[in-house]
C-alpha cells in the first residue's frame, strides 16, 4: 500500500498527533509533534484521514523511550512517548483551541499558568478492570486494547499507586460470571475491591485519581470561593454552597467552617452517604453548617434544585465528562451569582460555557490542572460571575 512522508505539527483532542500534506490533515496515533514519518493511510474521510506510523524518519527533540511494557497495545495511555513538558503544553493548546472554535477565543487571557501533577507515574488511586480471557485461554484482569473492546492482560499498570497494583495480585478473577473489578485505594490507605458481574454494577465511586491535584483543585476552589464571595459582600459564615454532581463532597465541605447551608446532590448512593458521614463528623466537631447530602439525578431534579438555587450565593458543579449538553440553559436560569464549573473535556465546557456567557455570565477565570499524566486528558476550573 502506498505511504508518504509528513511532519506532524501539533496533538490533537483524543491523543493522535496531526500533520498535514497536500492540504488534508493526518491524525496519527502514537505521534509526536516534530516528527518526520512515513505513513500508511487507515481510514478515508472527506476532510481528513487517519494513519498509522510505517516508519520514524526523524524523530522529534519530545520524543522518548515509553517506559510501560504494554505501551502502543494498552488504550489506557497515549502519551508516554512524549516529554511531560510538551505533553502539558498540548493539554493547555486543546483548552486554547476549543474556546477560539466556539467564538470564545477572546477569553484565552482567562486561562492562567497549568497546575502540574506532583507525581507523573503511580498517581492513579482507582483503577477499572476487566475480567476476560487472554489469547492462551487463561483467566486474567486487564484494560482494553486501544482502539477496541478487545481486552490486554494487565500485572502492573506504571500509572497505578503500588498499593493498587499489589493487590491487583490478590484479586479474585475466577469467580462464576465475573465481568470486572474496581479498585478502590480508600483515604485510610486500604484498597477496596469492588466486583462487578454486569454491566449495570456501579462499582467504585467516582473520586478525583490523583491526589496530589485534587489537593491543588481544592485548593484553588477555596481561594476562588472566599475571595469572590467576599467581593459579592456575602458576610463570612452566611454563605449558602450549591453542589451537583457532589459525590462525597469533595469540593463543597472544605466550607462547612465558613458556610451557613451546604446541599449537594448527586446519583450515586454510597457517594452520597460518604459525603453525609462526613459532614456528621463536621457537626460532632463544632460546625454549625446546615449540610444536607441529596441522592438524586441532577438532570431529572431541576424544580427541587431551583428551591434551593433561589438562595444560593455560590455553585459548584462537576459534571461527567459530557458535561451539561442540554441541560446548560436550566442552569443559566438559576441565576446563582457565581459558578465554579469543574469539567475534564474541553469541547464540552466550552460548549456549556458559550450558553452560560450567552445567558448574562462572565468567564473570570479558567485554571487547567493536569489531572491525568501520560493522557491527552486534562481537568479545568472554570469560574463564572454574574
């Protein structure tokens, strides 16, 4: 089959770098911009075309040796092949170009300096497994093959806190029926397996993976919420705290010293009653934050949550990836005075971000956090005032 030679310039949403020849843009997995390859076409569309790497030519000055055995087969990673420095300059290039796509290009001056991950290996406290066979016939845990739903047999995934990995070891893979298991490293430092025998099992929680980030996240929220709040002369201990999308309360209950009402709501029920034992601990430790912890889809409880919004000085709100879609106009008419939006998907921030700023709110400030090393995926808090 025929090849030719490309460039790539630049990475794209979803992790393939891109090039260009003869005026089509290439998307090339496992590319790194700098590249001289020779290529083989994969797939044909009308505006683009999809390749795979026949040949490295001249490899990039950002290229490097993956260190991960299963590098190129796993579809967990994209990016170990690339230094971390380009790798978060790609991330924040994907924030940049979803904005000016959407006629937000002008707030690109919002976007202040990355928050980088203090570990850029072993930073993972949850991972999902799948149980399937391997080629040989054995029984075995693994990720999917990128690209498929075929599965790779995984003994140690280098993105994995080690406490996970070694009792990946421990796992009980032969049970009858087992599809997959979560796990689960817990605050005290114990990892939690949680078996899965359909698709409809809920295993692990969501929490934020990395640590070290969720730390800054938080932090960052923090400082965001008291100094905007003050500017809207909310007095401190009266500040009423919306939160959707709340899991355990991650976000919202570093204000229960400085808030008068906390609510959040969220769909995942031992979610929800992680977040309600610790805003118990709270009260039994002296706050006096009226906390309450809702078990609810957010999309199907819009009148319940306008009760509330009605009051509400602040709204903190960290959707699943596909952020609000539809769903964004609703919020806009809640007409909360300030938004902080927490979203791992640019083009579905932005899009959400083009209806809030449409419906009367402006873009204070977008602060990227690199949540995911060694991925094409990046965590951004977007603060918004009315």
């Amino acid at each position: 089959m025929e090849t030719i030679e490309i460039r790539i310039d630049s990475l794209s949403h979803g992790g393939a770098g891109v090039g260009r020849h003869e005026g089509i843009v290439y998307f090339v997995p496992f590319s790194v911009p700098g590249d001289l390859l020779e290529i083989q076409i994969t797939k044909t569309e009308k505006r683009y075309r999809e390749a795979e790497i026949v040949r490295i030519i001249e490899p990039s000055p950002d290229r490097k040796e993956p260190p991960c055995p299963y590098f190129g087969q796993c579809g967990g990673c994209d990016w170990q092949n690339i230094t971390y420095e380009k790798q978060v300059e790609a991330k924040v290039q994907s924030l940049h170009s979803a904005l000016a796509k959407n006629r937000l290009g002008a707030e690109t001056g919002k976007i202040l300096p990355v928050i980088k991950s203090p570990q850029q290996y072993n930073y993972r406290r949850t991972a999902r497994f799948k149980i399937g066979l391997t080629d040989d016939g054995r029984t075995a845990a693994g990720f999917y093959r990128a690209a498929s739903r075929n599965m790779i047999a995984i003994e140690r995934c280098m993105l994995l806190d080690e406490k996970i990995n070694k009792s990946l070891l421990k796992v009980e893979i032969n049970k009858e029926g087992l599809r997959g298991v979560d796990l689960f490293l817990d605050r005290d430092g114990t990892v939690k397996p949680f078996y899965r025998f359909s698709e409809k099992d809920p295993g692990a929680d969501f929490v934020q993976v990395n640590p070290g980030v969720n730390d800054r996240l938080v932090e960052h929220i923090a400082r965001e919420v008291r100094t905007r709040l003050g500017k809207n002369r909310v007095k401190p201990g009266k500040a009423k705290i919306l939160d959707l999308y709340c899991g355990d309360g991650n976000l919202s209950l570093q204000f229960a010293d400085t808030a008068e009402v906390i609510t959040g709501w969220d769909s995942c029920r031992t979610a929800v009653e992680r977040g309600r034992i610790a805003a118990e601990k709270l009260t039994s430790e002296g706050s006096s934050c009226r906390i309450k912890f809702f078990e609810a889809d957010v999309a199907h409880s819009w009148k319940k949550i306008a009760d509330f919004a009605a009051h509400a000085d602040c709204l903190i709100l960290d959707p699943p990836r596909r952020g609000l879609k539809d769903q964004a106009e609703r919020l806009a008419r809640l007409n909360i005075p300030l938004i902080i939006y927490i979203s791992c998907s640019p083009p579905d921030l932005v899009r959400d971000l083009v209806v809030l700023t449409e419906s009367g709110y402006k873009i204070e400030s977008l602060q990227p956090l690199d949540m995911f090393p060694q991925t094409w995926h990046i965590e951004t808090v977007a603060v918004l005032s009315r």
